[in-house]
C-alpha cells in the first residue's frame, strides 16, 4: 500500500484561522445587514409619523376662525374673538393670559354651526340660555341644531366671548356650564351662540416605550396621543403689525377692521371697565376713536409676536376679567409649528447631541437614524378676510 501523507499541525492551525477569518467576515455582513435594515425600518416609521402629524395639523390650523355658516358677524368669528392661542384652554388647561411656546389651542365653528341669537339676557350663574327663531335653524328645531355635549361660545361680537359646554337642551331652553374660566358677566339679549370645535396640541410625557408624546386634547377631558417621540415642539406666531381701524373700505361704517368693535362715543359698556366709547382695543382721544394696539415694526409684513407681547395688555373683555385674552392675539396669521420626532428604538440612536436630543446606544454611524426636524407654516385663510 502507498501512504497518504496528511496535513501538518500548523497547516491545520493555518486552515482554521483562515475559515474562522471568513466567518467572521461573512457574519459581520450578516450582522450589518441586520443593523440597516432595523434602521431603514425605523427611518421609514419616522418618516410616516412626521407626514401624519403634519398633515393632521395643518388642516386643523386651516380652518382656525372659520364660521359660522351663517355669517351674523358679517365675517368669520375669528375676526371678533382670538382663535388661536398659545395655550391649553378648558377646564383643565392654563391660566387665563398665558403664552407658551410649547401649546396651542385652535377653534372654530363646528361644522352644522348655524350661530343663534340669544331671546333673553344669559347670567352664567344661572345656567340657562333661551335661545330665539335665528336665520339658518332647522325648521322644527327650537335648539337650531345644538346638542347635549356640544361646546358653543357666547360673543357679544364688542369683546365678550365665553366658552361652555351644553349640559342639556329642553326646547329652546340650553343648559350651559362653563368651560374653564369665564368672565363672569352677563349676555344681553341678542348676543350670539355658535357651536364651536376645540383642539389642542401640546407635550407630555408618556411611558419608557412611548417617550414624550405629542398629544392632542380639548382642553377638558378628552385627551389622546398625537405622535410618541418627539424630541422638540415650538409654537410661534406671526401677525400684522397695523392696529386694527375703523370705517375701513367696504366695511360698515364704525366696524374695526378686525377684533371687537367699540361703542359709539358717549356710549358706555357697564359690563366692563373702560370709559364710554372705549373697549379693549380702542380709546377715546380728543373725541376721536383710536387703537391702543400700537405699530409694530415689519411695514406691511407679517412681523413675529413674542410671548411677551401677548401677556402684556390690553386685556379683552378687560384685565378683571378671568377668561381675559391680550387684544394682540387679534392680530395672528399665521402660525409656525417646529416639530423634531427622534426614533423609537434607542437602538438606532447614537451620541452625538447635534443629532439626537436623547442619545442612545448605537456607536456605529450606519446604524444611526438621526433625529427629524419639520417646520410646518399655516395661515388660517379664515383670518384674513375683510383684513
């Protein structure tokens, strides 16, 4: 028999380092394919939560001051009250004449919002509104369409406006309770009741997997997550930086160009605290109606409204009032939204606080899915018209 020669000990040894060099090589591939695709998969879902989310606000802030379908005020309701504010109104939401940079509230008139006009004088601490046969009410319908749970706003249309919830309906009779902080005071006869809808966008912290969510809620007790993981939220507003004036082109004549009306001079108002022909965004000077707004540097140009501009005054009804708003919030048009969402997994996340808010544990970059940053620009067409 011939004899077969074998293979050598440091041949083997040789043999061995080589195919373990390979495997090593072929399951770090493995491994970093595994790693881009659970990266790819977490950019994608962060992808479709920054389209969601944007989408979903922007057309809510759209359509701020809209309606109501009637159109008693001869223009739409966010040209006589502020409806956008940098804040969480509601009975679970901020005090009265806070500005944040991280919440904002945003309504409208509800969608069958046909306004109705009050029969009698509304005391708050009575509860209930008789309301009277106003045009655009169902036929038949004494409530003109208003229902148990609806929340509706009473507005005087002169600086006035109070927020509640419709407890009951018996006829025409509603009962109302008031919805967070109000003024206080009485509606005449006449004053406008318009079914509105609330929304409210602002942090808070959700659990260990959900991270701090973006929620939305209607400044009661209705409250839902928006989106999970947001790294950053910022609020800012921009308006026109010309106070509002009187007898503008094509407007009736004495009626603001936007915000509450003043009465005539040598008609006083004894619900509030300014003189006769004054309210909280006109004062009587040398016999002459002017605004207390003043002119804010931008020309014609939308100029940005700092949160100490809108903390400062005029107060409308006035500063007595609990429900106050500052009279500049009249002069928002657009609003900016910053939104920055991080991934879910902190797997994903690395170290580098340029592009991660909250780092994570991933030390290679090709496993990284930085954080994503949208800024989203709405102007309410609503709060333009007639300006």
């Amino acid at each position: 028999m011939t004899g077969c020669r074998g293979f050598s000990v440091p041949e083997l040894l040789i043999a061995t380092a080589l195919a373990l060099v390979l495997a090593a090589g072929v399951l770090s591939v493995v491994s970093m394919g595994r790693a881009v695709s659970g990266a790819g998969a977490e950019t994608i879902d962060l992808e479709q939560r920054l389209r969601a989310v944007s989408e979903a606000v922007s057309a809510d802030l759209a359509t701020a001051g809209a309606g109501p379908v009637t159109g008693v005020f001869g223009r739409p309701v966010g040209a006589v009250v502020p409806c956008v504010l940098p804040s969480i109104v509601g009975p679970g939401g901020d005090p009265p004449g806070t500005a944040r940079t991280d919440a904002i509230t945003v309504f409208t008139s509800a969608p069958r919002g046909a306004a109705v006009a009050l029969a009698a004088g509304f005391v708050p601490s009575a509860g209930v509104a008789e309301l009277a046969a106003s045009p655009g009410c169902p036929t038949g319908d004494p409530a003109c369409g208003v229902r148990a749970g609806d929340v509706v706003l009473l507005v005087d249309g002169g600086g006035q406006a109070d927020l509640f919830d419709v407890t009951s309906v018996s006829g025409s009779a509603l009962q109302l309770q008031a919805r967070g902080a109000v003024s206080g005071r009485g509606f005449q006869a006449g004053a406008w009741l318009v079914p509105v809808t609330i929304g409210s966008y602002y942090l808070k912290a959700g659990t260990t997997a959900d991270g701090v969510q973006l929620v939305s809620g209607n400044g009661g007790t209705s409250e839902l997550p928006f989106v999970d993981h947001v790294a950053s939220f910022e609020v800012r507003m921009f308006g026109d930086p010309q106070p509002p004036r009187l007898d503008s082109p094509g407007s009736p004549t004495g009626r603001a160009t936007y915000g509450p009306t003043p009465p005539p001079p040598g008609m006083d108002d004894p619900r509030d605290e300014w003189p006769a022909g004054e309210n909280c965004t006109f004062l009587l000077s040398d016999g002459r109606q002017q605004s207390r707004l003043a002119v804010l540097d931008g020309g014609t140009d939308l100029v940005p409204l700092p949160p100490g501009l809108l903390t400062d005054g005029p107060w409308c009804p006035d500063a007595a009032a609990p429900s106050r708003v500052d009279a500049d919030l009249f002069r928002v048009r657009e609003v900016q939204l910053i939104l920055r969402l991080e991934a879910s997994s902190p797997a994903v996340r690395g170290g580098d606080v340029r592009l991660f808010v909250h780092p994570g544990a991933a030390r290679h970059p090709w496993r990284w899915v930085p954080d994503r940053q949208v800024t989203i620009d709405v102007v309410p067409r609503t709060l333009h018209i007639g300006r």
